[in-house]
C-alpha cells in the first residue's frame, strides 16, 4: 500500500466499501441474518431473528456478554434432553435440528454445524435446516460455503425468502458482490411481493446500485 493519502472530497474504492457497510449496519438498520425456520406474520414473510445473528458486528450495549465457554455449558445443558430422546430415536430429523438450534443460539457454530448435517442426511430437502446451516457458515467465516448451501436451498425452492434474503447479505457483506447481493434481493421482491421486510429490502437495493456508482477518484457528493 502506498503511502499517499487521497485527496479531499476523493474516495477510494475502500472508503466507498466501508461507506456501504456503515449505511448498512447503521442508516438502514438491517444488518441481520434471518433463521431459516422463522415465523412469519404470513404465508411468505419472515421477522428478523433476534438471537446471535442480528449482524455481523453486534451491536454495543452495556450489558456484558456471556463467554463462550458460559454459552456452551448453557446449550450443553439444555441439549441434555433432547440428547437423551435421540438415543431411542436417533433418525428423528427434527430432533437433530432441534439441538442443533441450540447450539447455533449459544453462538457454537461448529457443534450447530454438525447436527445441522446430520438432520440433513436424513432429510436432505429440509430446506431450513439448510439455509440455518448456511448462515452458521458464514458466521464460521465460511462464506463460500455459505452462499454453496443457499444456492443448494434455492435448488430444491427457488422462493424460500430467508435463503434468498440471506445470500444478498452475505454477498454484500463477506464477498462484496454488489451485483449478486441486488440480484437476490430482486429475486426475492419479485416471488415474495407481500414481504413483511420489503420496505427496508428496497433500501438495500437502492443502497447497494449507489455505492455500484462510487467509483475510486470520484468527486465525494
């Protein structure tokens, strides 16, 4: 990296994407993922989940934290149950997402992952254990994987409104693919024009055509 520093009222292609990023955690406010079993206030919307995946960056309050190793023990103990149920019923594909659920709450994204997989191989076509799964890849900071997962939702139900709403934001956010990000939020609209979040999705999508004509040496409006 040179060490010039860009002239005022310039912007650089980094201070263009970090500008995006900032209009997205904080102007329009929807900087989460949704689970992919979220209950909706209709047939085809979904509300925002608000668990571990309200953003990338969560948001600062005062309120301290669990550790991880407090989450763990807490998902470890609540899992107990359900761990015993599957011993007798060890092919219950909705057990196993049920406790990987738990773990994906508690933040443990590797633990969540695995029964996220073995729901799966019961139930391959178990379109939300998938996109759940996806966006525990993301949080790993998988996103390949992530988006390889939605796109394999979106294989089996091209309408499934969390996959299509989650694969933006990864995009936006992991890959900065502006193009893909607006055409799954398109997508979306397009097969779900009833969607409870349409307003703030359009504001993504204006958002994101925006900073597509930001480009580095532009004059700073």
């Amino acid at each position: 990296m040179e060490g010039k520093e860009p002239g005022a009222g310039q912007w650089t292609s980094t201070q263009a994407y970090v500008l995006s990023v900032i209009c997205l955690l904080v102007g329009v406010a929807v900087g989460y993922l949704v689970r992919g079993s979220a209950p909706s206030s209709n047939n085809t919307a979904t509300q925002a989940r608000t668990g571990a995946t309200e953003s990338l960056s969560p948001p600062m309050t005062g309120a301290q934290q669990p550790a991880p190793e407090q989450l763990r023990q807490m998902a470890d103990t609540q899992a107990q149950l359900l761990l015993k149920q599957l011993e007798s019923d060890p092919k219950n594909s909705a057990l196993l997402y049920q406790i990987g659920n738990l773990y994906y709450d508690a933040q443990q994204y590797p633990e969540a992952v695995k029964y996220y997989e073995d729901s799966l191989k019961i139930d391959p076509k178990a379109t939300d254990v998938r996109t759940d799964m996806a966006t525990a890849y993301h949080l790993m900071g998988q996103p390949d994987r992530a988006i390889q997962e939605y796109d394999a939702v979106l294989k089996i139900d091209g309408k499934h409104a969390n996959a299509l709403f989650n694969e933006g934001m990864v995009k936006w956010q992991d890959k900065m693919d502006l193009n893909g990000a607006i055409a799954s939020w398109r997508r979306l609209l397009e097969v779900h024009p009833d969607y409870a979040q349409r307003d703030r999705v359009e504001k993504l999508i204006a958002q994101a055509e925006q900073h597509l004509t930001i480009k580095p040496g532009s004059e700073a409006k």
